[in-house]
C-alpha cells in the first residue's frame, strides 16, 4: 500500500503535469524544428504565433459562445480551434510573404532572418495586446477535471490522490493526434516526402521538380497548425496570458537543440527531457521516501536539488549545457 | 590627437535631427521629460555600441545584453551601498570565501578533467557527480549561512550589502567584472556560431538574472534595493541653496523644476563625457592594426585564418571589450535609477530593444550605434503619442464614442511594440545599412 | 540531333571559363566531354542544363532552344541531371529518393521504378535502408537511378566516377552502356578519359574551354597526339 501511494504521488505530482508540459513543448520545438530544417533559421517569433494562436481561439470561442452554441462538458475552445487554426497558417502566410520571402529570394545570412524573426516576435506581440489586452483570461469553460484526487481517494482508498484535469487530458490527446497526423503527413505523403527532401538538400529538390513556393507553403501550414494548437493547449491548461508566451520561447528552443534541431522526434524527446527534468529537480521528495523508508531514516530538511524558484532555469541550464557538451543534441540534428 | 568626430556632414545632420527631437521635446512637453529621454538615449548608446563592436565588426551575436546590464546593475550595488556589519562579522566572510575557492576548484577539476581522462562518458560521468557533491555542498554549508544573512534585518537589507565606495567607482568595476564574466562565456560558447552563440548567450543571460533574482542574500533578489547613493547632489539639498532658489526666480521656473533639471543635466553631463571616452577610444582602436585585423576576420574568417590570425582569440577578445561596455552601461543604468530592480530585466527590453538599435543604426558603426541608440529609445518613449496619433487618422470618421476607437485607444500603449517590430522589419528591407553606413576603410 | 550546343560561352563573373564550345548528342548516343583539369568540363555541362546563366550561345535540345529555359523546365523537357556531389538525399530511403526523382512524372513512377531496380537491383535489396549508410558505389546507382526516374531523353553525369573505385566504376560505365540501349542518350563528363571513351560513341576533348578534338570515341583513343596529351600514350 505505501509503495502504491508514493507511486500515486510520484504520478500526481510529476507524470501528468510532466507529459502536458512535455506535450505543450514538443508542439511548439516541432514548430521551431521545421522552420529550421526547411526555411534554416531559428524562428524567434514562435513562442508570439502560438499566443496568436491562442488569441484567436478565444476571440472565436467569445463568437461561438454568443450563439450558445456549447459542448459540454468539453471546452468550447475546441470548437474554435479549426478555425482559429485557419487564421494562424493564413498569419504565418502572411508574415513569410512580407517579412521573410525577400531575404530568402536575396539568399541573405540566416542572421539576418532570424533578426527578422525578432521583429515579427515585436510586432506580433504588439498585435496581440492591442487586439486582445495583456490581462489574464481563462479559456476553460467546461468542465475541470476528468478525475478530481478526493474522488480518486474514495474510490481507491490511498491517502495519496491522483487528479487528471480536463485540460491536461486533452493537451495529451489532441498532441497525439497531431504528432502523428504529422508523422504521416511527413513520411507517408508526397507533399511530406518532398519538404524532407527540400530540407535535405535543396539543389537536388530543385533539380527533381520540387518547387520552393509548395515545400513553404506547406511549412507555414504546418507550423501555423502546430503553434495555434501548442498556444491554445498552453493557455487551456494554464490560462491565457500574452506575456508568458515570450517566455516559453527559450525553452522550446531548448526542446528543439536538446532533441537535436531538425529532427521531428528529437523534438518531441526534447519536449519530455525539458519537462520532465524541470519537475524532476525541483521536486521535494521528502514525502515520496516517507511512504518507502521508515521515517527515522529520512534526512532532515528538504530533499530537493534545486528550489521551485529555479524551475524554468533548468531548461535554460539544460540549453546551454547541451549546446557547449553537445551541440548536435541526443537525435544527431543539423548544426546551425 | 584630432578624431573625425564631426568630419562628415551626414553625421553632423543625424545628430541635429536628434538634436532637433529634444529641443521639440522640451518645449512643447517639458525640459524635464527631454532630459529623462536624454539620459536613457545616452545608456542606450552605449549599450548598442557595445553590440555594435560584437556584431559589426566580428559578426558575433550577442543575445545576452540583459545579463550583462544586469550585471553591471548589480556591480552599482556592490560597491556603493554600506555594507551590512553584522553578517560580515560572522557569517559571509566564510561564504564569500568558500564560493571563491569552490569557482576556483571548479575550473581545475575542468583542466583535470580535460588532461587525463579521456573516455567522454566517464567524463561527463564523473562531472555530474562533481556537480552534485557540489550542489550538496551548497545544501550543507551555504544554505544555512545564507538564511542567516536573508533573515538579519531582512526587511531592511537581509543581503551583504557592499563596499561603501562612491557609485561612480561601479561603472569601471562593472566594465572588468563583466570582461571577466565574458571571458569565462566566451571560452565556452564562443565556439558556437550564429543562431546556436545568439540562442546560447539568450539562455546564459536569463539564467544569470535567475540568479540575481533568487540570490536574495547577494542584492536582495526581487525585493529590490533601493536608495542607491548618487554620483550628482540631491534635489532637496539643491532646493535649500540660496543660489538656485534666486536663479529659480529669475528664470521664473519652480525651485522643484530646476532642481530636477539640474540633477538631470549632471547625470547627461556625467554620461556625455563616458560615451565620449568610450567612443574615443573605440575609435582609435578600429584605426589600429588591431582593428584591421578584426574586420579581416569577419569579412572572411577563413582567409584571415590562413593569414595566421588566430580568429578564436580575436572573437574572445571582442566579445570581452563588447560585454565590458555594456557592463559599465548596465551600472550607469542603475546609478540613475537610484535602484536595482532585477525583475526588470526583460530580454525584449535589454537584449533585442538593444539589438534594433544597432541594426537601425547602421552595424559597423559607431556613430551608427549612438544614432540608433537615440532614435530608437526616443521612438519607444514617444511611440504611444505617435500610436494614438494613428489611431485617430485610422479612425477619423468615426464618432468619438464608438466602441473600436475607445477601445483601440485604450490598448494604444502596445502600439510601441507593434511599431518597433515594424521599423525592424522596413529597415531590413529597405535600408539593410542603417541610417549611418559603415565607414569605407583601407 | 537531340541535343545541339552552339558557340556557348559562359564562366563566373569575369572569367570566361567556356569559350565557345559546341557538342552535339545523338538519339541514343553516348557522349563524353574530356580534357585535362580546369578545361571546362563541368562548367559547359553545368551551363547546358541552364545552372549557369550563358553568356553567349544556343542550347538545342529536341529541335527546340531552350537556352532561357530554366533547369527544372529542362527536366521537364526530356533532360536530367546527376551532379557531381550530394547528388542523393542522405536522410531519405532509398524507395524515397526514387519516388523524389518521380516528383513530376506521377503517372509512370511504378514502371519506372521497376525499371531501375532491374538496372541496379542492389537498389531493390536495400530500399528501405537510408541512403546516407550506402556504399559510394551505391551512391553513384542510387543518384544515376534517382536522376532515370524522371523518364529523361537525355542523362547528363557530372564525373559519375569521381571517388569511387576502379571496380565500381567499371560497374557503373557497364550500365550506363545498359541504359542507352534502352533509348536514353547519355551525356557524361569525365576524368577517367580512356574509360569514358572506350564506352562512348562521341567524344569531346576540352582545352582551356574550347573544343580540341571532336571524334567517335574509337578514333580519338586512336589518335596519336590525343593519346600523347590526354590519355597518358
């Protein structure tokens, strides 16, 4: 029994909160992985498409909400999401048009793009907090949790409880779906082959009939889908503030360069390192020991090795340890 | 000896316009508010010369400005603010010592590592298990002496406080300090290129302002530090002396005013002649050989590599002199604040605000990077006039009271991020070069 | 005359590297262009199939000019193209690469496909291995294979045995001899002269950018002062 609860602690407090943040990351370093390996610049404007993303999905749940139009006990932002989807790649189609196109045509240093990219982040972030404000908002509006810990308890009878909310279920399953309609989409379609082989290597693409105009369609296409899908599930799970998104761009690069940038599935394995460690290190486990050693044999003090203050440091420190150790992260990705 | 200072008519017409802005500012909003733009366009020179010296004249990228200034903010800190007696009596002394000698075996057990073993899985192997005797080290030694130190007074000062030396010492202190910290960066990540060293650079910054901001026992943290001592007099000592209160009246300003114009007129005076020194400098080490040979390594690296430039060297070498500047601009910052704030560290501010400066200004110059110091700081402060302005033209023909022009009026204060991320964008397609281009040299 | 190249001229910025060179390709030809290093070589073949811009000069391929043309619509018209390096996706399968070859020609890509594992069927054992862990022979099949699957009228290899061995490329000339007397006419640049030559109905000899020698390729490795200068006596 006390092995279960510290196995019941160990899930509530780090399993379910390590794969929605994981899942939330892995979408946003796909997102940062397939600019990088197609357009071959780091695109710091991602962490501002997703909150795009996220912004239209609630201005499009406010639309739908007005209708009265409902799925409960799901959230309505579900709802919302295709279309807010749709106004996301057409973004992002926009911004290659006016702000990267030309610098590509030019053949300018990929600095100078991702220069670019940090306007576009400006003036994103700048879109955003005029149309929509900078202040808190809460996209859940169905119901919380799919398993709360107090019924968890009665139904099992631990002292440890485990809560899975609804948010957290379906950031895991909707980045299901999307990882793997993406894998598919890559490996198993035509339109897929020829952007991997467009990245691969670009004269040979060019000389079989690829065309450039296709593989960057299709690259916006899918990194608007990813980011507007990442930022609606990261202010779902949370809530949606436009400042945070700023934030989580440096550790979704540190997803992207940990899994090896350029590859699809070290970008997901990155997403889980990053999460994962965050927990992993900050978390005290004095109560975990409590339930497996006997209580005269815990070390005093909190067992922790580094304090909750420093979470979201760990995955800059994991960053820049995998960059100066190993720059070609775990999957051998592309150097920059 | 004679500089070019002035020597070319389009930089004397830049520096009117600028010249121009400030006296448009001061009359018709007020001296005050032109000299408060002044003193931030003047720091923020300096910070985007220091870029500039990275980026325009070796192509390295520097994301990691916040850090540095934050850095230097801390250094003001350190030095000017009076220590706190009772924790150097007991407690620091002993902390301060252990951390110097923990870098210091760090940094050997890396050279030992390095010499003689050479299986990498045991190195990493044997590294980790550095880093957590290490980190139980911190746990059993410094955490407790540490609690002392943020529990002693902790509403007043709870930190070590500093050397009780005058602030204006901070800013060369902070210009070594940061050269040290960009010594130990640069060894590191300066191996990295482009996207990777930018990236790198972005993550140590953030993490040294995690730092600065959980080490309360160091500067406070997020409590702050308040009360800095000035370089310049105060305005209430100003206010009681007799010659500004005649000279208030027979400029027919307020006491209050002209107390705070002076104090302001100081600081501009104080960090006019820093950029000056800077500059000058700077100037004449571009002139050099040593200059010379910087732009042969960023025009072709690997040509100037076979000239027997050793390229790691020199990048090191610029990197510490780029970060130093920024350093001593990060100490004058928090000089004139009067405190040190590290929650307001934010890369949009610091790193890329600095960043647009340079590239607007014209990479590869330094008056390039003063006028872009200038013109941008001057477009973020004067951005939200200028958003409400195109509001207003965008919504002329609707009535005052409707909805979408209250509302957009309302949320006219982000229009400066939107704007700048414009301007960013227009430059580098329409003027890739800045305002000022980069001087033609043999 | 499928292929006809008149007085072209060409080179990078100011240095004319091709100065006036013509060829000429048969319908199910094989043709050589040879000549000692830095003649040219690789720049003309470059500059026939439209990767560098022709300063003067007519390209004439299936009696129609295609010298504006540029190099994707000339696959579409009938040519393609091995280059000399990272002439294969290294990160992509082998079917992959082949089925990128087939990129715009949908419709015949199975028969094609089963045409060049005939060819090269080493090919068909490993096609699902990726295509950066094959030898450098396969390589060369794979990249040869990638550039058939556009069902091409005219083949141009740049230096096809440039880093592989003797036996590989003795392989290689054996199949390229296979593939034009399936119909599609080669054009092949070489550093291997005599080889080149043994196999080829035309051979071209370069110098300092312009034709030396124009001949069968029997009658050139007959010739006394070719073999004196070119082919090492």
């Amino acid at each position: 029994m006390e092995i279960i609860n510290a196995f019941a602690l160990i899930i509530n407090y780090i399993i379910i909160p390590g794969l929605t943040y994981g899942c939330q990351l892995a979408l946003g370093a796909l997102g940062v992985t397939i600019i990088y390996t197609v357009l071959r610049f780091s695109n710091f404007a991602h962490g501002e498409l997703m909150s795009f993303g996220a912004m239209t999905s609630i201005l499009i749940t406010w639309i739908i909400s007005y209708f009265d139009l409902s799925i409960y006990p799901l959230p309505t932002v579900i709802l919302a999401l295709p279309i807010s989807i749709l106004i996301t790649i057409s973004y992002c189609l926009l911004i290659d048009k006016y702000c990267f196109k030309y610098h590509r045509e030019k053949n300018s240093k990929n600095v100078i793009s991702l220069i670019v990219s940090i306007g576009v982040m400006f003036f994103t972030s700048g879109l955003i907090r005029v149309l929509i404000g900078p202040n808190d908002r809460t996209i859940n509006d169905g119901e919380r949790f799919i398993i709360s810990a107090r019924k968890f308890k009665e139904i099992t009878g631990l002292t440890e409880g485990i809560s899975l909310k609804l948010s957290q279920g379906i950031t895991i399953i909707v980045s299901i779906i999307a990882v793997v309609l993406l894998f598919w989409f890559l490996n198993k379609t035509k339109t897929g082959k020829s952007m991997r082989a467009y990245s691969d290597n670009k004269d040979l693409a060019l000389l079989s009939g690829i065309k450039t105009e296709n593989v960057i369609f299709y690259t916006w296409l899918i990194t608007g889908t990813l980011a507007c899908i990442a930022g609606t599930l990261y202010g779902l799970d949370k809530s949606y503030k436009p400042f945070t998104y700023l934030q989580l761009v440096l550790p979704i690069f540190a997803a992207a360069i940990v899994g090896g940038i350029g590859n699809p599935i070290g970008a997901i394995i990155g997403g889980f390192v990053i999460s994962f460690s965050e927990l992993l290190i900050t978390f005290s486990y004095n109560k975990f020991l409590s339930y497996l050693i006997p209580i005269n044999f815990l070390p005093e003090g909190s067992l922790q090795l580094l304090s909750t203050d420093y979470k979201i440091a760990i995955s800059f420190i994991i960053l820049v340890l995998v960059l100066i150790l190993k720059p070609t992260g775990i999957y051998k990705g592309k150097l920059l | 000896m004679k500089t070019d200072f002035f020597s070319e008519k389009k930089y004397i017409n830049a520096y009117l316009v600028c010249a121009f802005l400030f006296l448009l500012v001061g009359l018709f909003q007020s001296w005050n508010v032109a000299f408060s733009i002044l003193n931030l366009c003047l720091i923020s020179a300096i910070m985007s010369i220091g870029i500039n010296i990275q980026w325009g004249n070796s192509g390295i990228v520097n994301f990691g400005v916040m850090g540095f200034a934050a850095i230097g903010g801390l250094c003001g800190v350190l030095i000017s603010m009076p220590p706190t007696l009772e924790v150097w009596k007991d407690g620091t002394a002993v902390i301060l010592i252990i951390l110097f000698s923990f870098l210091i075996s760090g940094i050997l057990v890396k050279k030992f590592l390095k010499k003689f073993i050479y299986n990498k899985y045991l190195k990493i192997l044997l590294s980790i298990i550095i880093i957590l005797f290490s980190l139980y080290l911190i746990k059993s030694i410094f955490i407790p002496s540490i609690n002392f130190i943020e529990n002693t007074n902790s509403a007043k000062t709870g930190y070590i406080g500093g050397l009780n030396l005058p602030i204006i010492l901070s800013w060369p202190i902070a210009g070594l300090f940061c050269g040290v910290i960009a010594f130990l960066i640069g060894k590191i990540a300066l191996g990295l290129r482009s996207d990777y060293l930018a990236i790198a650079t972005l993550g140590i910054s953030e993490i040294i302002i995690y730092i600065i901001k959980n080490e309360e026992w160091l500067a406070r943290g997020v409590k702050n530090v308040n009360g800095l001592p000035r370089p310049v007099p105060y305005e209430i000592d100003l206010q009681k002396n007799e010659f500004i209160q005649t000279l208030s009246n027979t400029l027919n300003l307020s006491v209050i005013e002209l107390s705070s114009l002076i104090v302001k007129g100081l600081y501009s005076i104080l960090f006019i002649l820093v950029l000056l020194i800077i500059f000058f400098l700077l100037q004449k080490a571009i002139k050099s050989p040593w200059g010379r040979m910087m732009r042969a390594v960023r025009d072709n690296e690997t040509s100037a590599e076979a000239m027997g430039i050793n390229v790691k060297k020199r990048h090191l070498q610029v990197f510490i002199i780029g970060s130093a500047i920024i350093g001593i601009s990060g100490a004058m910052l928090t000089t004139l604040d009067g405190q040190f704030t590290p929650s307001s560290y934010q890369p949009l501010r610091y790193t890329f605000l600095i960043w647009i400066m340079v590239i607007i200004g014209g990479s590869g110059n330094n008056h390039g990077a003063i006028i872009g110091g200038f013109a941008i700081w001057f477009f973020w402060i004067q951005a939200e006039p200028i958003g409400i302005f195109l509001i207003e033209l965008i919504t002329i023909f609707l009535s005052d009271q409707n909805e979408i022009k209250l509302y957009l009026l309302n949320h006219a204060a982000y229009m400066r991020l939107l704007l700048m991320g414009l301007v960013l964008i227009l430059a580098l397609r329409f003027f890739p070069k800045g305002i000022i281009e980069e001087e033609k040299r043999l | 005359m499928l292929l006809d190249v008149r007085e072209i001229i060409c080179g990078y910025e100011n240095t004319i590297i091709v100065d006036g060179c013509n060829f000429s390709v048969k319908k199910g030809d094989i043709a050589c262009i040879v000549g000692p290093n830095g003649a040219g070589k690789s720049t003309a073949m470059k500059a026939i199939f439209g990767l560098i811009p022709i300063m003067s000069g007519q390209v004439i391929f299936n009696n129609e000019d295609i010298t504006s043309l540029n190099p994707q619509e000339r696959v579409m018209k009938g040519m393609s193209f091995v280059p000399q390096n990272n002439n294969i996706f290294q990160e992509m399968s082998v079917e992959e690469n082949l089925e990128m070859g087939a990129f715009i020609h949908q419709s015949s890509m199975n028969e094609n496909l089963k045409n060049v594992y005939n060819l090269f069927p080493i090919l068909n054992e490993k096609k699902s291995q990726i295509a950066g862990e094959l030898s450098g022979g396969q390589r060369q099949q794979l990249a040869v294979g990638r550039a058939l699957m556009t069902n091409p009228v005219l083949l141009m290899l740049d230096e096809p045995s440039a880093g592989v061995s003797p036996i590989v490329m003795k392989d290689l000339f054996t199949k390229l001899k296979a593939i034009s007397k399936m119909g599609t006419s080669i054009l092949v640049v070489e550093q291997n002269a005599k080889q080149a030559l043994e196999i080829s109905n035309l051979g071209f000899v370069l110098q300092n950018g312009k034709n030396k020698y124009s001949d069968t390729g029997k009658a050139l490795l007959q010739n006394p002062e070719v073999r004196v200068s070119f082919l090492g006596g």
